[in-house]
C-alpha cells in the first residue's frame, strides 16, 4: 500500500457524516467520508470550496458550530498512554494502546477537552480571527500549556518563548508581551502554529494555513511545519485548496468533490496519473509558470452545486466532460491500481483501468 501505511494508524475516520438541518431539508456537508492518518505522514485534503474539507476537520475535534452535527460514522483516535505526559503519548510504541471514538464523545465534555489542543491541535485559516486582540500572544500559548500540562504560569510563559522561537520569531522575549495587532501577518500564522504544537500534539489539523499569506512567507511556513514535524514527529492533516502546496507536503492525497471523497492516491499517482474527470480538471487549471501561450486557461465548466439540490447519481455529472447514462447512478469507491489508488468514477467499473492518460505537463 506504500510508505503512507507502514507507521501505526494515529486517526481512522470511518463513513463520516455531518449534517446542517435547515428550513429547507438536511445539508449533508460531509457524507460518508473515510480515511486514515498514520503517525509521522501527512494526508493533504483537497478540493473546491465548499466541498467539506473544513467541516470534516472540525469534525475530527467535535467543533461543528450549532445546529451542525455528525450524523453517522466512527473517528476513532488510536490514544498511547493516556494521561502520560507528551513525551510518551501519541504515536510512542511503548506505551499502552487505547482507541476514543471522537464522534461519541459529548461535544463540551472533559473527554473532548482533554484531546483538543493536546493530542488535537488545530491551525485555522485566519489567525486575526482566531487569536484574541486583548490578550498578548504569549499568555495564549501559554493558556494552553498551563492547561493541559498542568503547569505554573511561570512555566507556561517560558514554554510559550521556547515555542516562539522554534517557529523562527525574532527576540522572542520581546514578542511574547506583544498583541496580535502589533505582528505582520506573518508572524501572526507563526503565532498560531507555536500555539497548535506547544503541547506537543500527535495531529496537527492545518486548516488554509497559508492562504492568506504572500508566496515568499507561504514557502517559509510550509517548510517550518516540516521541520517541526520531523522535530516532534507529528502527523498532520493539511486542508487546503492549493494543489502546489499538496505536492510540496502531503505524503497521501484526498480529493473532496460535494462532501464526498472521489479521489485518493499517493501524490505521485495524483499529479501524474489522474483517474477522475474532476482531479484532472483541478490539475489541468493550474497556470504553468514560463510557458506562453495565447490560448485561455482550462476551467472545469459549470458550478458547483448547492448541497441541497445535488443532482441524482454521481454529483459531478452535470460538469463533467465524459459523462454517460451510468453517472445517473452513484458509483462506489474502487481501488483501481495494487498500491490503493482509490476513486469514485464509473470510468473504472470494469475489471481493469481506463486509459485517461496523465496530468498535463
């Protein structure tokens, strides 16, 4: 199955459903979504906005904002040592095995707040809305510190300037007593990252981490996160909808179209030998950078469609370039090559597969 599946399994989301009830029926933001995260890899969640990646990672913490819900499905989060202090806790092989099924976890118990920001940590997209403007940047790591780790405050505020700078922040000691208002939005995302590994955790949940920074900070704080993967040993889920940054992470690929898994591979089986007509037309519409020609970009034609009028049968049908009376139908989930290229295409009902040729060069 490849290198993604020789560590341990750290998370396995199982048939995950997440619904919004609404005036005008039950949107299904995630439906039915399956995958497994191993300890150490990255697992790169891509797709159109819109299509749930964010609500799946919002899941995995029992954060789904009210009247939200998980429906369905297990999110089991193989726990070490439970209660052991980081060093030993997460993806440690010595230690005592336990498995949490999250999506039963009551979502403001003592459980849930035990593994968010401690075995959980989550990065999310914009940290101006994420971190408090009256509060310094120094007492918020360490709130988490304080807390989880069960330590003094004197401590928490050491641990909060380590952090800073592990995560490249110029004179620490200084920045620590500093408000968010008063960092570039640079060093605010750095902030925000120092704030989701200072417990150490085994799953870091990178939600846009880089979509609103410039492509010079970008490049530095991918490369930060996996330097401090590496360092800590983390795995991470990075949800996003930039096909570069998946290809410079992710060590296993998911490809989300209408809150469904349609795609999953290993990246090189992704970016060079797409099998559905919506992953080749997400590759196909990245501009090429050198490369001149008076020829209009690729686009995928039509819209995405609204999650309470999804079309019958397969919901990219109405986009879809090689559509054929099976599509009304909904296709399964295959695997279609030995190393777990899996898809969800009735292009590959047969028993080998189609020849749909590589991503364009």
């Amino acid at each position: 199955m490849g290198r993604f599946y020789e560590a341990a399994p750290l998370l396995e989301i199982r048939g995950l459903t997440t619904v919004f009830p609404t005036d005008d029926g039950l949107l299904r933001a995630v439906d039915d979504v399956s995958f497994m995260i191993p300890c150490g890899r990255t697992l790169g969640l891509v797709g159109e906005s819109g299509c749930g990646k964010s609500v799946t990672g919002l899941s995995i913490l029992s954060l789904v904002p009210p009247p939200g819900r998980i429906e369905a499905g297990q999110i089991l989060y193989h726990r070490n040592g439970e209660g052991a202090p980081a060093e030993t806790r997460g993806c440690n092989p010595l230690s005592i095995p336990s498995t949490i099924d999250i999506a039963r976890l009551a979502p403001h118990g003592d459980e849930i707040r035990s593994i968010r920001g401690n075995d959980i940590a989550m990065i999310f997209q914009e940290p101006m809305t994420s971190l408090n403007p009256v509060y310094t940047v120094g007492n918020q790591i360490a709130e988490s510190v304080t807390l989880h780790q069960k330590v003094g405050k004197r401590e928490g505020r050491e641990r909060a300037i380590e952090m800073l700078a592990k995560v490249g922040i110029p004179n620490p000691r200084q920045r620590v007593d500093e408000y968010p208002h008063q960092l570039s939005g640079g060093m605010r995302q750095r902030v925000m990252i120092a704030m989701a590994l200072c417990c150490r955790p085994a799953l870091v949940i990178a939600d846009e981490p880089t979509t609103a920074l410039d492509v010079t900070i970008q490049a530095q704080v991918l490369d930060l996160m996996k330097d401090l993967q590496q360092d800590i040993g983390m795995a991470i889920l990075m949800i996003t909808h930039d096909m570069g940054v998946i290809a410079d992470v992710a060590d296993e690929v998911v490809v989300m179209y209408a809150g469904r898994v349609v795609e999953q591979g290993a990246p090189e089986e992704i970016f060079h030998s797409p099998l559905h007509p919506y992953t080749r037309g997400l590759l196909a519409s990245i501009p090429i950078l050198g490369k001149r020609s008076k020829a209009r970009l690729t686009s995928i034609s039509g819209t995405v469609p609204h999650l309470l009028m999804l079309p019958k049968g397969c919901p990219f049908r109405p986009r879809c370039p090689e559509c054929m009376r099976k599509c009304s139908e909904l296709p399964e989930l295959r695997t279609v090559e030995a190393k777990g290229h899996v898809v969800r295409c009735w292009l590959y009902s047969g028993t080998g597969v189609r020849n749909v040729g590589a991503a364009p060069q």
